[in-house]
C-alpha cells in the first residue's frame, strides 16, 4: 500500500469505550432502593438476628461483669505489673478507636473526593465508627483503677480546687476522642434525618394495613419516634440547600479531624521518652494503621450483610473491590512504616531504640511482631490480584486477618516497648489474665449488640444518597426524563 | 380548612426542573420544590442564592479556639499555677491541640444547628405532612408547592400555569388549622 499526499499516516482509530461499572446494578428505580432498603426494616427480622442478639448480648453482659469484678476488686486482677503497666486496656482501646476512622474516612474524606461510590456504604461504616468508639472509650475509663474518680479527666470544678493538667497527652485525648464521638453522632443523625422522613412517610402509608389493634398502636408508635427524630422533613428544596451546605461543612470538619484523633492517640506514646515509643513517624502511621483496621472491619460487617439482606444491587462488587484497594494502599503504607522505624532504629545510631526493636521483632515477643507483619504487610498484598478483590468470601476471609493484624501492632507497641526497662533488674515478662481477655472478647458482644439493633431499627443504606447518585436523579439523562422536555432538561 | 398551597406532581427530575424554571421566570417568591434527594442545578433553576450555613460554622469555631485557649490559660496559668517538669504554665503549643478539637466540635454543631435555624426545623405540623399524596415525596415522587399567601397567587392562573408543565397530577393542600 502506498501513501498518497495528505493521507494521515496513522489512520485514525476510536479507542474502546471503557463502561464504567454503575454504582446501583440493573438500572433500578427509585421506588426499587427504598424499597429494598426500607424492606429490612419493615420485615421480619430473620431467625439468625435473634440467636447472633442473644450471644452478642451475653458476650457483653460478660464483659461488663468482668468490669464490676475489677471495679470492685481492683486493677490486680489484670495482668499488668512493673514494668508493663498499660497493657490489654490500652491495646484494645487504640485497636478499638482505630476501628472507627473508615467511618469517618468513607463518610467524610471520599464526600470531600467526590467519590460516589461512598453512599451506598456510608450510613454502615459510619455507624460501625460510633459504635467502634463507644466500645473504646471504655477502656481508658477503666483503667484508670479507680474508676469513680474517672470525671477527674474532664474539667469540671471540683472540691480539691485544682484542675487537670492540660500539658499531658492523655488530657488531649479525652478531647480528640469525644470530640470524635460527638462530632460522628452529629454527621450521623444528619445523614438520617431524610431517611427518617422516608420510614416514616411509608409508616403513614402502611397504617390502613394494620390489622389487629396491636399492630395499629405499634405503627402509630414508630410514626411518632421516627417523625419526631425526622425533624418534620418534607423534602423541600430550599432545606435540601442549606442541608447539603451543612454536610460538606460537617464533611469538612469531620476531615481534619479524623486525621487529629489518631495523630493525638500516637502522641500518647510518642511523646514519651521510651524508646521503641518516641518516634515521629507515630502520627501518620497511625492514622493509615486506623484506616487499613477500619476497612478491615467495615467488610467483616458489610459482606455478610450484603448477602443476608439481597443487597448485592446497592453494594456490588465493585464496591467491595474499592475498599480491598484502600486496604492495600493503607496496608502497604503501615508496611513502610514499619521498615522505616527499624532504619530508623539503626541510622539514629541510639544503642536503645536499636535495642527495643531487635527485642521487638526477635526477643520474647516475637510470635506477636510476626502475626502483625503476616497479617497486615503481606496478606493486604494478595489484594493486587484481581481475582481477590472480587471474591467476597475470599476478601472477608483477609478482612479477619487485617484486624486480627491490627490489634497485636497495638499490643507490639505497647508491651513490647514496654516490658524491658532501662534496668535489667525490673524486666519482665507480661501476660493477660481471664478477666482482661474476657473483658475484651466481650466488647465485640457490645459492639454486635449496637450494630444488631442499627440493622433492626434504622436504614442500612443512605437512602437519599444512593437515589442521586442513579442516571434517574439526574434531569440530563434519559432516564432522568430529559427526552420529556424540550431542550433536554437543561 | 383553609386552602394552603396548590400542589402539582411530577415523576422525573428534568420535568419538575422544567417546571421549577417556569414558576421562577414567573415571578412566585412563596413557592417550592419537594425531592427525595437534592437535584444539582436546582438552586438555579429556582434562583436561589448561595446557603448560609457557614456562618453558623465558623462562629462555631472561633468561639471552640477561643474557649479552649482560654480554658487552658485559666486553669493552667492562672486559677492553679503548678509547674510541671519545668514546662511553661501556658504556651500555644501544648493548648493547641485542646482548642483544636473544641473548634471542631463547636463548628459541627454550628453546622448542625445553622441548618435547622435556617431550615426553620423542626416543624412537625406543616400541612403538606398531612397530605395523602405527598408522602411519596421522601420515596420517588417530585412536587413543586405554590403558597396561596404569594401575591402573585391566583387560583385560576396559577393552575393553568402548573397545567402547562409536565405535571401528573395538580391538587389544593387544606391547612387543617
């Protein structure tokens, strides 16, 4: 073939269209997500919610027993000793807190990233961060030991006429941590109120279903819990602007907080002087550390319930696969950390800290520094394989592995900085006792209990949310109405 | 029973946003547009300004930095001056975390509380919450809500107006008060 004058010498081809995944599958209608969502709330709760609510309400009713236990009887009956005196309390509240920043993460950073994909799993994860942190905020209450002196952290006016010590760490995190808590709730219960609206409005519709009085008085009854918590939302445009106005602000608070709470929890430790402790990496690492668990733990939550409750249309695989993405950039940036504070350790040239990290990863402790390393630096690595990211079961399988990981990193960096001091004399060997394992086991019953009730009583998915993010809500697009119109809904 | 608003429905987002530009360019000022969710350009196509929000959020925040500084300076440096390994009584640095997290706290719930003032909510007794047809607003329905206080109301006008859109349905809402 030969060239003539003015042929292009590379013919012009049309790439591939690359489709993008839609975010709710099979193109279903608005009625359809309200449907399918408000349904689980509507319906009966199947045979396993009741058997999983009776367990997870023992397991807590467990730990908080362990808890009059120590109150009554003191810190003793935990396995802390000179020189480890934070032990599994402080673990399972950093392990506990860490959990929650995904919430915080999907609801507020992605919003602020414009990530759409965000709505469909943003009401779950935000209600796994509250109540992540409910679970956490009990341990720092209790081990303080004396327990009824607990308010001494918080400065309130006292007969003693002193007032906390605000130059302490530990004082900065009872700010950043009911901060986190208050501040959540709020970004929470302001994503619900329109949903609220919704049950509320299908409640009034049902009502003339009701057949027996009792059924009348219960419907009547949950129109006026959820219309009062509502707020007597009626969808109007001019509350959705100042609505939408207040949600990015929130979404832009929520941000620089999220990044606050865990940076001021590694100040706990990194403002101290021990070695293996007092290192700068701590605020970064800890953060990326909370988001890799938090993810962890939203799919432990999120792949089950997808399947139980049919909605694999609303949380597709694409979705799952997203998170599995986060998992691995946060997994592997926990991972360089990890490698950065041993060359660290070695290029400072401090004979101690080089000490407290070669007894991390081969003194006493090392099975602990070895499950961390396996489970959070090179199974979140399996997540590059496609077939991995897509698999539910397969994820949920690594999703137990990252927070099995997690919380021995907490228990890594505190017991093993810990348990050999500057004296040889007054090292020691720290193990748990029955009540600090069985006080911990059991927050995972209150937390299911919380999250349980979530699933009962309240929309999994943000309803509103989802819906806009549809080719229906959209006015530009056929399925929006635009062919309706003249000049296509512009 | 006195006559509140006439009501019209529509069933997609571009329809009622043809309508919402018709009611504008008519000149209502008491009227409105009810969604499940928020529709992008409706602001504009309502004539709606920028929402004041931010103002709520950043008094919000500077009373939070403010309280916490002071907080912190009062309790530390002033009412119990107890020197603790030699560190200064006050300094910006040590108070900043504190007053960070108050800034933020008091800032969401500016936020939160700006937009039920501005929203004037809670209302649990607006005349549309007893319409039958109007529960379908939070579900997959669209209505646009002309009030007959507008002073350009007029029942015939206006309806033919609604008439004109892609409405399925035009209704009076009864104010039982």
């Amino acid at each position: 073939m030969s060239l003539e004058a003015g042929q292009p010498v590379v013919q012009t081809t049309t790439p591939k269209e690359l489709v993008r995944e839609p975010l709710v599958l099979n193109n279903r209608s608005l009625g359809w997500i309200t449907n399918q969502v408000v349904g689980i709330i509507e319906g009966d709760m199947p045979k396993w919610w009741n058997i999983a609510f009776v367990v997870s309400a023992l397991l807590a009713m467990m730990s908080f027993g362990y808890i009059g236990y120590l109150v009554t009887t003191g810190v003793g009956v935990w396995g802390l000793n000179h020189p480890v005196a934070w032990g599994w309390a402080i673990v399972n509240f950093v392990f506990w807190i860490g959990i929650g920043h995904a919430g915080t993460l999907i609801s507020a950073i992605l919003f602020l990233l414009r990530q759409k994909w965000r709505t469909s799993v943003n009401r779950t994860a935000e209600a796994m961060t509250i109540f992540a942190v409910v679970c956490a905020g009990i341990f720092p209450g209790i081990h303080v030991g004396r327990i009824w002196l607990a308010w001494w952290l918080f400065p309130l006016p006292n007969a003693n006429a002193i007032w906390p010590q605000f130059r302490s760490p530990l004082l900065w995190d009872v700010f950043a941590v009911s901060t986190y808590f208050t501040v959540s709730l709020l970004f929470w219960y302001m994503g619900l109120i329109p949903d609220l609206a919704t049950i509320r409005d299908r409640l009034r519709k049902n009502a003339g279903q009701c057949k027996t009085g009792l059924d009348k008085m219960i419907n009547k009854l949950k129109q006026f819990l959820y219309g009062l918590f509502s707020m007597g939302w009626i969808g109007s445009n001019r509350h959705w602007r100042n609505y939408e106005k207040a949600y990015l602000l929130l979404a832009g608070l929520s941000t620089p907080l999220v990044l606050s709470v865990h940076s001021i929890v590694s100040f706990d430790f990194a403002v101290s002087q021990l070695p293996g402790w007092h290192t700068t990496i701590f605020p970064p690492y800890f953060v990326a550390g909370a988001v890799f668990s938090g993810f962890g733990m939203v799919l432990t939550l999120m792949i089950p319930m997808r399947t139980i409750f049919n909605l694999e249309e609303i949380i597709t695989i694409r979705h799952l696969e997203l998170m599995c993405k986060v998992i691995m950039a946060t997994g592997t940036i926990v991972g360089y950390a990890y490698g950065m504070e041993f060359f660290i350790a070695w290029y400072g040239g401090n004979p101690y800290e080089l000490y407290a990290f070669k007894n991390r990863a081969f003194g006493p402790y090392w099975w602990s520094y070895w499950i961390m390393i396996s489970c959070n630096v090179i199974s979140p690595q399996l997540f590059w394989f496609k077939w991995c990211r897509r698999t539910p079961w397969f994820i949920f399988v690594v999703s137990i592995f990252v927070n099995i990981g997690m919380w021995f990193e907490r228990f890594v960096i505190v017991v093993t900085s810990l348990h050999r001091d500057y004296l040889p004399s007054s090292w020691g060997y720290y193990s748990p006792t029955q009540v600090d394992i069985l006080t911990f086991v059991g927050t995972f019953g209150l937390f299911l209990v919380m999250f349980l009730l979530f699933i009962r009583y309240l929309p999994t998915i943000t309803i509103f949310e989802v819906k806009a993010v549809t080719p229906q809500a959209d006015p530009h697009t056929v399925e929006g109405g635009a062919d309706k119109v003249k000049g296509g809904g512009n | 029973m006195s006559k509140f608003a006439i009501m019209a429905e529509y069933e997609t987002p571009a329809e009622i946003m043809a309508a919402a530009k018709k009611v504008h360019a008519a000149g209502y000022q008491k009227w409105d547009v009810h969604s499940p969710f928020p529709i992008h350009g409706m602001d504009d196509a309502m004539g709606l300004d920028n929402a004041k929000v931010g103002y709520f959020t950043f008094f919000g925040g500077l009373t939070g930095f403010t309280v916490g500084m002071t907080m912190q300076w009062f309790m530390n440096k002033f009412d119990y001056d107890l020197v603790v390994g030699g560190k200064p009584l006050f300094s910006g640095f040590f108070a900043f975390p504190v007053s960070y997290e108050l800034t933020i706290l008091l800032g969401a719930f500016g936020s939160l509380i700006g937009m039920f003032v501005l929203n004037r909510l809670p209302r649990h007794h607006h005349p549309l919450l007893a319409n039958e047809r109007f529960a379908d607003v939070t579900d997959d329905k669209f209505y646009v809500v002309i009030e007959c206080e507008d002073d350009r109301y007029e029942e015939q006008a206006t309806r033919a107006l609604l008439e004109n859109t892609h409405a399925v349905h035009i209704e009076m809402v009864e104010d039982a008060q």
